[in-house]
C-alpha cells in the first residue's frame, strides 16, 4: 500500500495514521492504494508494523473490498 507524509482529509478505512515512532515523520498508509513492487525496487527499511497495527491496516482493507 503506498505511504505518504501528506496530511490526509480522508479517514480510515481510506488512510490510517501510522503511529509516532514507526517511522522518523509523520505518515499516513493510503489502504485504497494497492500495489505490487519488484523486491528488487524496494530500498532501505523505514520501520515496521507490530501485528495490532498491521491487523488494523487489513481490517480496513477488508472493510473496502467488502
């Protein structure tokens, strides 16, 4: 799912805040942006999701696709 640092209007289940100290500013995970990367595209790690957080993240997924 794609990452910004822009301030989003929309709410979950659309974005979720990711939460202070999981990555150095704040962020938003876009749960509507869906996409696929070559792990060769991927660069350094940023952070990591503990489990409550990624559930939350395909909670809202899920709550999407219906």
């Amino acid at each position: 799912m794609a990452m910004t640092s822009q301030s989003q209007r929309a709410g979950y289940p659309l974005t979720w805040k990711v939460p202070a100290g999981v990555v150095e500013r704040e962020a938003w995970v876009k749960i509507s942006q869906v996409r696929t990367l070559s792990t060769e595209r991927l660069g350094r790690r940023i952070g990591q999701m503990n489990e409550p957080d990624l559930s939350k993240i395909v909670e809202g997924l899920l709550e999407l696709i219906g």
